[in-house]
C-alpha cells in the first residue's frame, strides 16, 4: 500500500544535525551519503510502514510510534514515525546512542 510521507519540521532539523555532525567528524562527502541514505529510507516508509516495528517510548509518549532502523556500527539512526490512515507522519530522526523521546520532544 502506498501512503503520503511527511516530514516534520523537529525531524528535518534532525536530518540537519545528523548532516553536520557527520560533515565535521568525517568529511562533506560522507554526510552528503549518509543524508541520501537517511531520505531513501524516509522515502521507502511510503511503501514498507508497516513492516517496522512499534518504539520502545511508544507508550510513554502515547503514540503508536513506529521505528526504522538505518545504519550500522557507529552509525545508528532511529527514524520515528506514526501511521494515520494513508499518511506516514515522521516525527523524528535520531542517533540511537540519544535518550528516547518524551512528549516534551513531539
């Protein structure tokens, strides 16, 4: 099933971060890899959504809040997101290394 893939503004500057971080640590070239990455898996969410499953904070944020994982080794991400209907709404993009999200970070 298709669905409609939005993007939030709290996980566009997620996307942001992650970018620079990666720019300022390894090189431009690996960030621009790495984002292209990160956008390809956002992407497939409009074909694979439900196929991941729901997140640890699922409850405590009380969301049915989904996660994909994209990455290996030091390089973990956590794309966060909800199904509505024939929309996939992604909330958030974080490093797994971060603490899980609370509703503050909704």
């Amino acid at each position: 099933m298709s669905r409609v893939v939005e993007i939030f503004a709290d996980a566009e500057r997620d996307l942001h971060r992650s970018g620079v971080s990666i720019r300022t640590t390894v090189s431009g070239e690996s960030a621009k890899r790495w984002i292209a990455k990160l956008c390809t898996a956002i992407d497939g969410l409009a074909e694979t959504a439900d196929r991941y499953p729901e997140a640890d904070e699922s409850a405590a944020v009380g969301l049915n809040l989904r996660m994909r994982i994209v990455g290996n080794r030091s390089h973990v991400y956590r794309i966060l997101f909800t199904i509505v209907g024939d929309t996939v709404l992604v909330h958030r993009v974080r490093h797994a290394a971060q603490d899980y999200l609370t509703e503050d970070d909704l």
